[in-house]
C-alpha cells in the first residue's frame, strides 16, 4: 500500500529532461527525498521522510514549488514504474 507520500505532487510531463541533469542541480537532500517518495517501499508519511533526510516539513513544501525537483522525482518515478513490468 503506498502512502501519502506516494500522492505528494502533480507535475508536469511538459519539458522532462533525463534524470541526470537534475543531479547537479538539486542538493543531496532533494535528491534524497526525491528518491524515498520514488521508491515504492516507502511508506512513511511526509513527517517520516522529512525526519529521516533531517529538513523542516516546511522546506520540503518549498521544494514542491521548484520545478527541477518535481520533474526529477516525477522521472524517478517513472523509472521505478517501468521496472516493475
């Protein structure tokens, strides 16, 4: 069963570019943060994930408003989906 997290952000499929170009833009806790929401094993909430990559709720709400994490978490995403065919 996925969590909150699972349903944590619409983006946009307009204008996606591969995944590596977002690395040397987002830092190492967006990424992390983008990789837990990605990962179909995660089932924490927003409160966990924010916990365990050590960020206020309120930064990780800002993040949502940057259109590189949300495209890179939408292409990880992605990613886990089709491997799981």
């Amino acid at each position: 069963m996925r969590s909150c997290a699972g349903n944590f952000l619409f983006w946009s499929v307009e204008k996606r570019v591969e995944t590596k170009d977002y690395i040397s833009i987002l830092n190492p806790k967006q990424q992390r943060a983008a990789q837990m929401l990605a990962d179909p094993d995660f089932t924490g909430t927003i409160t966990d994930l924010c916990a365990e990559i050590g960020v206020a709720r309120s930064t990780y709400y800002k993040w949502l408003d940057n259109e590189e994490f949300r495209h890179y978490t939408g292409s990880l995403i992605d990613k886990y989906a089709e491997s799981e065919y």
